[in-house]
C-alpha cells in the first residue's frame, strides 16, 4: 500500500513538473505586453516588458501622444501626425474620430451627427448588415472596423518597435458606455489586426486602477468614495469608485476598487467645443469678404480643415489667456485671414456645453445611490477638462473646496490598462489589485410558455428574468434553468430597464434586442433519458472581463437512483484526486466568501427578479442551495409565494447543480414522495445514489442589435489588412534602399577629393570612380522612381563593388599604427617574461624546456615575418594592393598571446615545492617588542624561502628589483639554502627579486 502511495505522489510530481515546463515553453513567445488607451481623437500605448516596467510608447517623432488618424491613398497609407499634417492637403482621405461609427447601423443619430460634421466624407451602406462604410475612391473602401484595425495594427508596430521583439498580448480600453454591439465591434477589428485581447478594460476603470496602484498605501480597510471627472475629446464619463482593502482567498488582505456608479455624456467633449469655434471663425472669415461674391468657406473642405486645426489651437490658448489672436495664411483663394477671440466669447459659444456639465455627476450619484457627502474627492482626466469654465461648473455642482488635479490625466487610463495587462499575462507577476467593474446596461432573458389557467382554457405567459444586473459586478458567469420545457423551444436575450438614458440616448443606443437562442433536441434527449427524472433544461451564461456576454452552453439535465457499490476507489480515482490537490482543485470554505473571483458564478434571487415583474414570482423558483459541506454561506431566501407546481427554477450558480441531491426534503416541489433518510441511517445503510446525466442541447443564435461579420468577411478583411501592410513594408524596404543609394553616391563623391583617399589612388581610378557615381546619380533621378527594391540594391551593390579595393587601401593605412604598436609592445612583453623564467633556478623551475624553446621559436618568428612584410611593405607604391593587413597582425598576436597565456595559468596553478629543513636548523624568537597583530599576522613567502629568511627593506626592493619596465617579466628566486645559514643574523641577506 505504501509503495502505491509512493507512486501515486511521483506520477503527480511528475505530471505538476510537465505543466509548468509546458508553462515555461509558452512564456517564451510572450514575454511583453502592451495596452492601446483608445481615445476620440488621439491615443497613447504603453508596454511592460522584462527590465521596463510600464512605460509609455514613443512614436516616430517621440511623442508620448499619438493622433488616431488614418490617411488612406490608392498606394499608401499614413498614420498618427503624419496623416494629420495631410488632413488639409487630402481631407476626404484622412479618417478621424471614426469610433463614433463603431457598431452603429445606418439610421443611428450618431451617423447623422458624423455625416453633419466631417462632410468631405463619402459614407457607404451595407445592405446586409445595414452599416457604413467609407468610400475613398471607387474602388477603395473601409470599414470602421477594418480603419480601427489599421490603428491598433500601427500601435502594436510602434510597441514592438519600442520593445524590439514582437508584441501579441494587449488589453484594450474602451468607454464605459459602450453596448455590446460596440464592444464586439473592437474585439472583431483587434481580430483584423492579429492582437490577442487579453481584455477590453473600460477607461474609467483604468484611471481608476492607475490611480490605485500608486497609491496603495494609502488604501485600508476604511471605504473611501472617489469621484473621477473624464472629459475627452468625444465625451464625458463620471465615475464614482470605491477604495478599501479586502481579503481575498488567494493573497490575504488586498487593495479592491469597486465602480459604484457611472454616468456619461456620449457627445459632450472637446471636440464639439471645437467645432463652436470653427463654425465661429468660419462666420468671421465670410463677413470679412461679404460682398466680394465669393463662395461660403464652409463649402472648401481643405478650409474647413485649416479652420478646425486652428480652433483646436485656440481652444487651448484660451484656457490660460484672456483673448488670443487667430490667425491662418491662405485660408482660402490665398486670401490671409486674422481675428480676435476673447475666452468670453468662447464660453458664449459653448455655454449650452457647459450647462450639460453637471449631467453625468447626477447620473453617477444617482446610480451608486450615493450623495455628494460620501465621495472624498473629485479628480480631473481627460484634455477637455483644462478649459475653466468647465472647471468652475464642475466645483459649483460638486460643492468641494477644489478639484483633484493629482493625476496625469492624459496618460491614466494608458498606466492602468498596461497594469491589468500583466496581470492577465502569465509572463509577470503583479501585486494583486482586485477589480469589480460594473454592467452599465443591464440584461435580462424573455421567455413565454403556455398555462392552464382553467380547466380547458390555455393561455399564453410572457416571462422576464433579470440576468445580470444594472451595476453587478463583472466578470460572471449565470444559469438559469427552465424546468417545465420538454420539447424544443426559444428564448430572448434583451437589454432591461433602459430607464435612466434619455430619448434621444436610447436611439443613439440602438436595438435593445439581442439575440434569440433556438433550440433543438430537447424532445430527443427526454426520449433518450425516458426513464430518468428531469431536471431542466440549464443555459449557462458568461459576463467576460471584456463585458461582453456569451452564451456557452445549454444542457439537458437527468438524475436517477442508482445502486451504490461499496468497493473501494480505485487506483486512478485516488490519483486524480491527488493530482486536483496539488492544483488547488479541493473545495474550502472559502470558496464562495471571495468575491473577487476572476469568473464570479452568482445566483441571482428571485425577489430581485420579482422587481421588474412582480406578477410572476409564482414561474420560477431558485434551483441552487448551498451545499452542505459548504457552510459559509446561509440558504437564499424564497418567498413565500414560490410554491406553484409548474414553475421555472430561477437563475443560480454552476456549482449548485451538484448539490441538488442534497436538497433538504422542504425543498423539492410539492407531490414528491421521497423523504430523505436521517443521517445515522444514511451512513449505515448507503443502498442508492443518485447519478447525474448531461445531454448538449443544440443552439442556434439569431443576432438582432448587429450582425457580426461571418468568418469568411472577417477573414478578408484581415488578409486585405495584411496586404496592405506588407505593401507599406515593400515601399518603406524601397525608400530605404533608394536613401542608402543616394547617401553613398554623395559620400563616395565627396571621399575622393580627400588627401587620405587621393594617396592610395591614381588620377585615373578617381576619374573612373567619379564618372560611374555620376552616372548612378543621373539614373536615380530620372528612372529612381520606377526601379524596384531589388534594382536600387544591384546599383547599390555594383558602386560599392567598383570602391571595394579603394576603401580596403585607406581603411588598412589607417589601422596600421595601432596593430603594430599593439604588436611590439606584445614582443617585448614576451621576450621579457622568456628572460625571467630562464632566470630560475632549475630546481625551483616551472617551465620546461620545450616550452620555452616553443615560446622563443614563435617569438622569433613573429619578429622576423614582422621585418620581412614591413621591408616588403615599404618597396611597394600606395595605390598597390598592401601585403601587411591588418588581419594578418591580429593573427600573430593572437598566436604569441595564446603561448605566453599558457605558460602564465601554468605558474598560477602550480604549487611550490617542499624544502627539507636542516637537523641545526631552529625556529626565531619574535622581539619582545613585537605587538600581539604582528605576532598572529601570517606572511605566505615566495616559494622556497623559509620562515627565517627576513624581508626586504623597501629600500633595498627598489635597488634590486631593476628597471620598472622590466618588473612585470622577472621571476622572484632564492639564495641557496648553504648562503642563508652562513649569512649573519644581523645583516641583511641578500636575494633575487625578480618577480613573475
């Protein structure tokens, strides 16, 4: 038995061994990750690699911002500040604040709106999935997705680039309030892109996040409400978080942040302040030329592009002026113009905006149930919220003293979203920060059956069940279970209580229809399990990281008593159980008290679902109770109303389906039979079990908010992303190679008229050179823009062909004083040391003779090859291919250098030999004046000097010890051994001081 045990506990060893170098193998392809903070109008990534721990990407021109604009022409493409230089030149061309588009069909508001302020734009329908696209040219257009994956392709080029090794991982933020048609939208361009997300993190969260991890210290057990003000460039967020320290299973006590309440403005930015001023200055320019019949400005798209640049320059001058001139050459018809804008006039423009201030600090306080007493402190993000007056509305709304500025509000959202990323990544470890984001927009499932409300008459019931929550926590996973089905049937997935958005927020929201599930084979799988007793058909649903909801499975579910056989568990069974302990497979108490969980299975109960429709507490009834090993946790509770015989059981956690069998007789539904034995007897007795069977269930899901693109689309567009940015590396491989052609050409022409170059070539090779570089250069410019990648490197590679043995002549001229002062300085050194081990003695030598004679032999010869190739050297002219090369001298040094080497680890290494003392020979009395330190100093003598042999003097050291540059190769020797005891104790002996 214990020899079993034995083998049972190496296997698991061995198979917890094979998993973590399987681990270690797939961290080798993952050793960086970055984060895109996705902004309306610019962006900034970050990235967290071995050595750099989160830093923020410097882009081409090293800025620490990065604008999201796309220029898009028929053979190129430009990004970030390159492309917004060219917004004037080619505005139809240049894409930007493009993510409004994201997941909306053709009739939204928000299409309209895009459509009302960037004009110079052709906005083409999908029919099939009812969407817009961009139409550049008739043959080129792009979806919003496929323009978002051009940025987040371009911002993981700029990651990796900052790196230097490739990049996959990413977590991606996203506004707070986007749906899950949006959200999909992101995960299918990021898809285009080739990133794996790890997360779509919601910004507000990440500025929350940020905000924490630096302040860790700060965060204790202590609940503290913080309220932090985003206003962007496209909208505003309000996030009310909550900071104190909580214990987790995992790592004990650790900081959490909770999102208490959210409220947003999906159109209130700086953006739209923006656009007040150019519509103003747009009105200055035409009443400056009113009535030179000319035509409005607002119909010159390049204008109209100069003027936003210009409001946009304005907007941020007059946040720290008073008034500021604007001004921009040849606005139009080279016609100059120039005007005065005080701030007051701008807060004029803008003063509907700013009233909307306030909004969504109420829609936050009122989600979190919260007043303006309990938060702490208000804190800024966001680049529109350095305009003052949105400032002085914002502390008059809130009623604080000031307003938190301790945060770099455009870098926030960036820092968090990079820490959650390696936090989710397995190649680095973190200190733990649990996060419980919140659902925005709460879901709910819709299903109808028929009732017998009297005897003979049959009436259709609509059924509603709250799935997840307004302001739940998330990640979660939920089933619920319908219990009364036994053939096939549907069931709707919508949004729920949509209350607290506005009219016109709810058509900017879209279809607040999901998607309806069919399914198929619930009749089969009842006739399959005929004999079984049914326990409902179970859907299990997932609230991932990203928020976005997934349907993972259906189930039909049977149970039935079976015999329980009193064997033994057999070998395998212990052996899993062994290895699920070591993984942490066991189950604690604990389990359910951590909230923090990274998949949270929670049961939703019924008086919450009751709220919405307080008519049907009576359909279903809770399916899961908490299982009896599991105590920490008290049974939810069911009203007293819940008794109806054909109910459908309610929403509950996975783990709950196990602990059906362990029911309390109270419990199960009305007309059951069965009475649960007592404990005593049940453990003596053990004559049934029950036995579980699961049967899949097909699915068929009905997208009703927004189609996703199939696979085959998607596929496309991904290939067509891919293509395009194969053809921006063959163009930037092609400039590359045309810069490095016309870089040597000017280089080589400019060489040949130096005094170095003109003494190792004749008249004619220069003229010969000189000639084919021209001949090069007149090529480049006239047929340069048609040749190819692989023409301009021929060219490249013939010039440089024809210089070869002219730069091999200057080149070899300039190493030669070096390598041969290196090189005498080497034969000194050696001749030296070759001298001074001949000096020992032979009774206390190291060295044989062989090896000396090998030393000298190789120093010898390297002296006279030396002489030979420098004679010969000297009798040959300049412009001669030289016979003394460089390569040849590193050669011969590294010959001689090899002997000397050995020669000196043998003397390291070798031991000195033992002398016989004499039978007179006694040991020396230390002087009575000698202090204890000296007595118990010991001294290692040379070898064979003994213990008598007094030390020299300095004085006489440097007598003996001849010249300094010599003392390196001299080896230290003794006297023998007769000279030392005929020699006065008294007088100084004299030795060798020739030291190795």
């Amino acid at each position: 038995m214990a020899t079993t045990v034995r083998r049972q506990r190496r296997l698991a060893c061995w198979t917890l061994m094979a998993v973590l170098l399987a681990d270690l193998v797939a961290l080798s392809d993952m050793l960086a990750v970055m984060s895109v903070d996705l902004g309306s109008e610019s962006m900034k990534v970050a990235i967290v690699k071995p050595g750099v721990p989160m830093e923020i990407v410097l882009n081409k021109e090293s800025r620490r911002k990065t604008p999201v604009t796309v220029t898009l022409k028929e053979n190129e493409r430009f990004f970030g500040d390159s492309a917004a230089s060219l917004a004037i030149k080619n505005p139809k061309a240049t894409l930007r604040y493009f993510q409004q588009l994201l997941g909306k069909q053709k009739d939204n508001p928000h299409v309209a709106l895009y459509r009302d302020r960037f004009p110079e734009h052709e906005l083409g329908f999908d029919l099939q999935r009812q969407t817009v696209y961009f139409q550049i040219s008739p043959q080129l257009h792009f979806s919003p997705e496929e323009v978002l994956g051009m940025v987040l392709n371009y911002s993981r080029s700029l990651a990796e680039d900052f790196a230097e090794q490739p990049i996959k991982d990413a977590v991606i933020t996203v506004p707070a309030f986007f749906n899950q048609a949006e959200r999909r939208a992101v995960l299918q361009a990021a898809r285009m892109a080739g990133l794996k997300v790890l997360q779509l993190i919601n910004d507000n969260t990440a500025i929350a996040l940020s905000y924490g991890v630096f302040r860790r210290k700060d965060i204790n057990t202590t609940a503290q409400n913080i309220m932090f003000y985003d206003m962007g460039s496209g909208s505003t967020v309000c996030t009310i978080v909550t900071y104190q320290t909580v214990k987790t299973k995992e790592a004990g006590m650790q900081p959490q942040l909770q999102i208490r309440g959210v409220g947003f403005d999906r159109t209130l930015g700086g953006l739209e302040m923006e656009l007040r001023l150019r519509e103003h200055l747009a009105r200055l320019f035409n009443e400056q030329r009113k009535g030179q019949r000319v035509k409005d400005v607002r119909e010159n798209p390049r204008a109209m592009a100069k003027l936003l640049r210009e409001a946009n320059r304005l907007k941020t001058v007059l946040s720290a002026n008073a008034d500021h001139m604007a001004q921009i050459e040849g606005l139009m018809d080279d016609v100059d113009f120039k005007a005065k804008v005080t701030r007051v006039e701008f807060e004029e423009l803008c003063a509907d905006l700013f009233e909307r201030v306030p909004g969504p600090v109420q829609q936050a306080l009122q989600s979190a149930k919260m007043n303006l007493d309990e938060i702490e402190q208000v804190i800024l993000v966001g680049g529109a919220t350095r305009v003052p007056k949105v400032q002085e509305v914002l502390l008059k709304a809130v009623g604080k003293e000031e307003l938190g500025k301790n945060i770099n509000a455009d870098e926030a959202a960036a820092m968090g979203a990079v820490y959650q990323a390696a936090a989710l990544s397995k190649a680095f470890k973190v200190k733990p920060f649990v996060v419980r984001d919140a659902v925005i927009y709460p879901i709910l499932v819709e299903f109808t059956r028929e009732v017998e409300e009297e005897p003979g008459v049959r009436s259709v019931k609509h059924n509603k069940r709250v799935l997840f929550s307004r302001m739940g926590p998330y990640p979660q996973r939920k089933v619920i279970t319908f219990n009364r089905y036994s053939h096939d049937f549907n069931f709707h997935i919508n949004y729920g209580d949509l209350g607290f958005l506005g009219p016109e927020e709810l058509r900017v929201f879209g279809s607040q229809n999901l998607t309806t599930v069919k399914l198929k084979g619930v009749g089969e799988s009842f006739k399959k399990y005929a004999d079984y007793e049914s326990k409902g058909i179970k859907a299990h649903f997932n609230l991932d990281e990203s928020g976005v909801l997934s349907l993972d499975r259906v189930e039909s579910v049977f149970e039935t008593l079976v015999e329980d056989s009193p064997e033994e568990e057999s070998t395998l069974t212990k052996l899993g159980n062994t290895i699920s302990s070591l993984f942490g497979g066991g189950t604690t108490p604990d389990t359910k008290e951590n909230g923090t969980n990274t998949i949270q299975e929670e049961e939703e109960s019924l008086t919450e679902g009751s709220k919405d429709e307080p008519g049907e507490q009576a359909e279903l009834k809770e399916e899961a109770e908490t299982p009896v090993e599991d105590t920490s946790q008290p049974p939810p509770h069911e009203p007293k109303g819940d008794v109806a015989p054909e109910g459908e059981k309610a929403i509950n956690k996975e783990n709950g389906e196990t602990s059906e069998a362990q029911k309390p007789s109270d419990k199960r539904e009305p007309g059951s039979e069965a009475v649960s034995p007592a404990p005593e007897e049940e453990k003596k007795q053990k004559p049934s079990r029950k036995q579980k069977m699961v049967e899949e269930i097909g699915v068929e899901l009905v997208i009703l908010d927004l189609p996703d693109l199939s696979e085959d689309k998607l596929a496309h567009s991904a290939q067509k992303l891919q293509d395009l940015t194969v053809r921006d590396l063959e163009k930037q491989e092609r400039e590359k190679a045309a810069n490095s052609l016309e870089a040597f050409i000017f280089e080589t022409q400019d060489k040949l008229y130096q005094s170095e170059y003109k003494e190792v070539s004749t008249e004619a090779q220069r003229e010969e050179i000189s000639g084919r570089l021209s001949a090069a250069s007149t090529w480049l410019e006239d047929e340069g823009f048609g040749a190819t990648t692989v023409m301009l490197k021929e060219k490249l590679a013939e010039l440089k062909k024809l210089c070869q043995e002219l730069f091999f002549r200057v080149e070899e001229r300039k190493k030669w004083p070096e390598r041969l002062s290196a090189l005498d300085n080497l034969l000194n050194h050696s001749s030296m040391f070759l001298k001074g081990a001949r000096l020992i003695p032979e009774m206390d030598r190291i060295f044989t003779e062989v090896e000396m004679t090998t030393l000298e032999k190789v120093i010898n010869e390297t002296w006279a090859w030396k002489n030979a190739t420098m004679a010969e050297q000297a009798k040959l002219p300049t412009t001669e291919k030289p016979v003394l090369l460089s390569k040849d001298i590193e050669a011969k040094m590294m010959a001689l250098d090899r002997e000397v080497q050995y020669l000196l680890n043998k003397a390291k290494f070798t031991k000195p030999r033992p002398r016989p003392k004499g039978k007179n020979e006694t040991r020396a009395e230390p002087p009575l004046n000698v202090s204890a330190s000296d007595q118990g100093e010991k001294v290692i003598h040379p070898p064979g000097q003994t213990e008598d042999a007094k030390p020299i003097s300095e004085s006489e050291k440097e007598t003996r010890s001849g010249p300094a540059d010599a003392e390196p190769l001299e080896l230290e020797g003794p006297g023998t051994e007769s000279e030392q005891k005929e020699q006065p104790t008294g007088q100084k002996q004299t030795l060798k001081n020739d030291e190795l």
